[in-house]
C-alpha cells in the first residue's frame, strides 16, 4: 500500500472530482420534471462518473502491478499479487 500513500494528494485529487460528479448527476436527478434538462444530460454525467471513476481504477492498478508484480523479487509473491488482479478483473467484469 506504500504507493497508495505516495501518490495520496492524486489520488484524492481523483475521488474528489468523482464526488463533484455524482453530487452533479444527483442533483440533476432531484431536478423538478418541468425544469429538468434533457436526459441526454443526465446520461452524460453517468458517462462522466464511469470515466472518472475507471481512470481511477486503472491508475490504481498501473501502481498496484509495478510495486507488487514487477517489483516483487520473490516469484511466489509475484504469482499471488498476479492472482489478487486476475480476482479483481473477474469482478470488474461482472
């Protein structure tokens, strides 16, 4: 977790905008229908929240790989920090 907390002010930076985003699409959600924009509107914000969110995700599993599979010397814990990814991506595939 060192790399959590190496880049913590980034990656804080990121969970931060990602609230901005769904505070923005639930407030367009709460929006009265005679006043509300577009739907077209909301399904941008959904988009925009995924994107943020999956960047999220990918840069924490770019760190994850170089500080635990590429930069373990041990091959048994090579092998097992693999496995922890090849779980994660299992789930995020759901």
């Amino acid at each position: 977790m060192a790399h959590v907390h190496r880049n913590r002010k980034q990656l804080l930076t990121r969970v931060r905008r990602i609230g901005g985003q769904v505070a923005a699409l639930e407030q367009a959600l709460n929006t009265p229908e005679g006043e509300a924009g577009d739907c077209a509107d909301v399904l941008v914000q959904v988009a925009a929240v995924r994107g943020a969110a999956h960047s999220l995700l990918m840069e924490l599993l770019h760190e994850h790989l170089q500080e635990h599979v590429v930069g373990a010397e041990d091959p048994a814990q090579r092998a097992a920090e693999a496995e922890v990814l090849v779980e994660l991506l299992r789930r995020y595939g759901k």
